[in-house]
C-alpha cells in the first residue's frame, strides 16, 4: 500500500472548548490520537506533521490563575519533547478593549433588546485561523503532503478549504471534528457543514475511549526536569 503523506492542523481553542473542556482528558497526546483516528480513517495515511494552533492563557482571566497559564506551558512542552521531529506550535495572541464591550443584556426570560446593553469584558482569541490557512496553504505550494487534516469546527477556516480544493485539486482534504459523539437523537454541538462540504472525508466527533487511549504519562522525562501532569488537570 503506498503511503499518503499527511500533515494535521489543530485548532487548539476549537479543540479544547468544542471537546475536552470539562473532561479528564486534556493531558492529550494529540500524534497519538491523530494516529490512532487515521489508522482507521486511512490506513495508508503515513502523519508526518502535527500542526498546533493556539494562544497562550491569560492568567488574570483563567479559571486557575497563574496555574492555568503553568498548565498549559507544561502541555506544550510535554509534546514538544515526546515528539519533536513532527509536533510544532504556532501561538496567536489576545485582543481585549480596556474600556470593555458594549453587549445586549441577558434577562432571564425576556427576549433579545438591542437596545438593554451593559458593557463587558470581551475576550477574543486572535491570528489563530490566519495562521492555520496560511500554514495550510503554504504547505500544499510546497507540495509537501499528499493529504491534509484539520481538526476544527470553526466556519472560518473554510475559504482556505475551497483555495486549496480549487488550486490543489489533487490534495485529499480530511476534516476531524472536535465534537462530542451523537446523545440521543442529536449531537450535543453539530461539525461544520461549511468545512465539510470543502473536504474528501469527515470524521464528525471524537470518543472518549479514543481520547482515554491517546493520554501523556502522568510524568515526562525530559534532559532536565521531568515534566508532569498538571493536577487540575
């Protein structure tokens, strides 16, 4: 079976709020998992990059403080030691109006007034979909890979899906969607219609078994100080 060249792209933020927020699952070892996914999905798909898109946490505004910023450094050192031939991270950045945002009121109840706003702090994660489209599109001028795959459920992403299915036509385009599996009739949070309709194949949610497999080890040695599992975590 000739093998398919295939590099993943995360939307860290899609990731964990679209699915692992909440969870005993965080301490993610997302090579593993994408491993895993793909032997099943594609079996002659070969990964060879795992693409991280995120943006640091901000102490002042995290559930943990200090503590959720430290978590989160130690994650991406963890995966950056166990697989450094094929893990990177690309970090955004986040934008917030000091003045704070001019938002309608939620009144239990009542309908939606336009007019009834209070102002609030409006935290927005920037760069993070610029940097996965250009990352994706970069990499299929190089010809780099065979197939590409993109772990989000954010809209946004599509207008690179449609660039690259038109210039590339010959590039597999594979869509992971950070969502939880069917509970009852529906799903608890629906993939993208507007990625899927760009993309070859779509896998619509992830288990949590495939997540209870695809876990770092309570401690990660490293050269120096071991690295290890965040107790909130």
């Amino acid at each position: 079976m000739e093998k398919k060249k295939t590099a993943v792209y995360i939307d860290g933020y899609n990731l964990y709020y679209g699915r692992l927020r909440g969870t005993a699952f965080k301490w993610l070892d997302l090579p593993v998992l994408f491993d895993k996914l793909l032997a099943i999905q594609d079996p002659a798909a070969a990964i060879e990059a795992v693409k991280f898109f995120s943006a640091p946490a901000l102490a002042r505004f995290a559930s943990h403080g200090q503590a959720s910023t430290d978590a989160q450094e130690c994650y991406h050192r963890a995966l950056q030691v166990r697989h450094p031939e094929r893990f990177s991270i690309t970090l955004g950045n986040h934008s917030m109006d000091p003045n704070g945002s001019l938002m309608p009121a939620f009144i239990d109840g009542q309908k939606y007034d336009r007019a009834a706003k209070v102002r609030v702090w409006r935290l927005e994660e920037k760069r993070t979909d610029v940097n996965i489209a250009m990352a994706m599109y970069r990499d299929a001028c190089k010809g780099a890979y065979d197939q590409v795959v993109l772990c989000s459920n954010d809209s946004d992403v599509a207008p690179v899906l449609e660039a690259l299915r038109e210039d590339f036509p010959q590039l597999v385009i594979g869509i992971v969607s950070p969502v939880r599996p069917p509970a009852g009739p529906l799903l608890s949070r629906r993939h993208s219609n507007s990625l899927a309709s760009q993309s070859d194949w779509v896998r619509r949610y992830i288990l949590d078994d495939e997540l209870s497999q695809a876990q770092l080890p309570p401690i990660v040695p490293t050269k120096k100080k071991p690295i290890r599992k965040p107790p909130h975590w």
